[in-house]
C-alpha cells in the first residue's frame, strides 16, 4: 500500500490536504483496470495564493503539521505489517488498561460484573506497575497458573471451572484488545489455552410440577404471575421486571388475535419479539398506560427468592428452584411437546446453538431414564 499527501483545490480558491491510501488496482467484470484508493481528511487548509507573509507562514506550518500526520499513518502501517510494537504504548501500566476496557462494558450489568471481578483477581496477582513491555508467554502462563491454582472466592473456596473459564478469558480479551491496538507485538491471547467450561445444573419443573405451583398459595401474587409467566414465555427475571404495557402487543394475523412481546434484551440489549399464548397473556392481567409496569411490585430480593422456595416446598417439590429455573422449564417443555432446537434457540434468544443444545441432553438423558421404568418379565 502506499500512503501519499494530496492537496484537493475548492471552489472558494483554498486547498484542503488528505492523505490518499493506495491499495493497488483490480481488472473488473467490463475488462478496465480499477484503481483503490481510500482518502482521509486532515480538515487542514492552505491558502490558494497567499497574499501576505502571514499567509505564507501559516500555509508552511499547515504543511509540515499534515507532513506529521502523514509520518505517523506510515509508521501505523509499518507497525501493523510487521508487527511492530508502539514503544510508547508499551510504558502503559497493564491494570489501567484493563480497567479502562471494564468500564466500556458497563453498558451490560452481567458482563460488566465478570470483568470488575476479573479484575479483582487481577489485582492479587499482578504488581500495580506491570507495563505492557513485562508481558511475556511466562507472564500469562503465570496468570493461567494463578487462576487455576491460587485464587479463592469470598468464602475462601477455590474457584469454579466456569469461574475461571470466564475470569481468564476476560484477561485474553484484554490482550486481544492491547495487541489490535499496538500495546502488543504479539497476541499473546492465541497463544493462551482457555479453560474447559463445565456445564451448569440446569433445574427446571416438570409439567405435574408446574401445575401443583399452580394450584398451591404463594404469598406474593405478583411474583406467582410473574413466575408462571416466565415458565409459559421463556422470558429472564430482567425482562419481566422492566417489562412495560407499550411492549406488550395485540393484532390479527390472517384474522386470528396473536399475542406478542416487543422488547429490547436487558443482557444482550438485541431487540427481540416474542409470540406468547392467551394463558400467558392473560397473566399479565388488564392493559395499562404504555409506560407502566406490567408487573407492578415485583423486585428483586431475599425475601422473594425465599418465598419461591417455600412455594415450592408447600406444591411438595423439593428441587432447588430459582426465578430462572422458570426459563429452563419454559425450554424444556417446548422441547418435550416437539419444538426443534432452532426454533427454541429463537425464542430464548441464544446467539449459538451450542447453548440451546444442552437442553436436548436433558430430554434425551430423561428418554433414558423412561427405558429402564417399565419392571423386568419374568421368562
């Protein structure tokens, strides 16, 4: 590629410098050589035809300024085609760079909470004045090591396999981060092996389950709708609790009523439409001003998580249900009544398949249990 100074005339007699980016010529479909190039605008002038030696002087400062800047996108390029390492950036203290890239995912209150408690760890294991020119294939061997070995939660346990799955490749996107940004002349990140992710407990009611829920009194009415709610649509706690009216849609289609919920995911902020069925419509209760709650009263707390599992100890089930356990439920019964696996990869909103698949494992881990029911003969 090569990288040039090109001054462009204007109309009003001024001259406006840009760097041109050459990337060679191609032969198109019509047979005519085509040439690439890309601009960028420096946004600096130069007088046409100065009039005064002011003029002069300022078009000569102006000049060698974007002569400057075309210095430094060179030695950006070079840098890049030969991995060369800004010497600069590496001065820069690896903790305040990894600090800076956890607040650019505060948008996201799950992923911005695995990356301040990264950097938690990450404080325990590297000095405050470790710079990007310290980081080596020993030093992030060293903080593999760390997590695998050394750290402990808050009750002084060791980590858990998905704990240090996903504190550790925090600390590779920080590396990735650092190297396409030149902190790093190499990528230490592809070098690193992750660890194995274990697969979580997935608990979820069965539909026998489901119905003594909801035959059986639970203190707090709100939570009960919202809980049976979440069991019919698949939707996470985060979703209900801000839910409004105006998300919440009706209409025909092919002159049948549908229900449907418009809304933007609270962890993945994608935008999202859910069909529901009448019986989960209809718990939502009578429609509201488009900006109310729909779910007035429901919040997060002790007391409600207590309350579901007094609830379910009153319906006489004695597994450990949680709010989510209701999306599991919602996935697994989809499953059990024949929804393929990519429609419910839609309705529950994974970005890969791979997430809703763990699911299939439970239906067919139950297809083997239902083998083994039917009592032995006797020949």
């Amino acid at each position: 590629m090569k990288i040039s100074l090109i001054e462009r005339k204007l109309k009003d007699g001024s001259i406006n410098l840009a760097i041109e980016y050459y990337k060679g010529s191609e032969i198109t479909s019509e047979g005519k050589r085509k040439h690439i190039r890309e601009y960028e605008n420096l946004k600096l002038y130069l007088y046409g035809e100065p009039k005064n030696a002011n003029e002069k002087k300022e078009n000569k400062e102006t000049l060698l300024l974007a002569k400057k800047l075309l210095a430094i996108r060179e030695a950006e390029y070079y840098q890049g085609k030969f991995d060369l390492k800004n010497t600069t950036k590496g001065k820069r203290r690896f903790l305040d760079y990894f600090h800076e890239k956890t607040e650019e995912k505060s948008g996201s209150l799950k992923n911005y909470g695995n990356w301040t408690a990264t950097m938690v760890h990450l404080k325990r294991c590297i000095p405050s004045n470790t710079v990007f020119d310290d980081i080596d294939e020993k030093f992030v061997k060293r903080i593999r090591t760390y997590f695998d070995k050394e750290a402990r939660t808050k009750s002084d346990l060791p980590l858990s396999l998905n704990s240090k799955y996903s504190y550790f490749n925090k600390f590779k996107a920080c590396l990735r981060s650092a190297f396409d940004e030149g902190y790093l002349a190499i990528n230490y990140a592809s070098k690193a092996k992750s660890f194995e992710q274990a697969e979580s407990q997935r608990e979820y009611l069965t539909h026998e389950e489901l119905q003594s829920l909801v035959n059986t009194e639970c203190k707090y009415e709100v939570l009960k709708r919202a809980f049976i709610f979440s069991c019919l649509s698949s939707l996470r706690w985060s979703d209900i609790n801000k839910m409004v009216w105006a998300e919440v849609r009706e209409e025909y289609q092919d002159n049948e009523l549908v229900f449907k919920i418009h809304f933007e995911q609270q962890k993945t902020g994608g935008i999202e439409y859910l069909y529901i069925s009448k019986q989960a419509r209809d718990l939502l209760g009578e429609r509201k001003g488009n900006l109310d709650r729909v779910f007035i009263g429901l919040k997060y707390s002790a007391v409600y998580n207590n309350e579901i599992v007094r609830w379910c100890n009153r319906a006489g089930i004695s597994k450990h249900i949680t709010f989510h356990s209701a999306r599991h439920t919602n996935a697994v019964l989809l499953l059990e009544n024949g929804v393929d696996i990519y429609t419910l990869s839609k309705r529950m909103g994974h970005s890969e398949i791979r997430t809703t698949a763990i699911y299939a494992k439970i239906i067919d881990q139950k297809n083997k249990e239902a083998s083994n029911l039917i009592p032995e003969l006797s020949f």
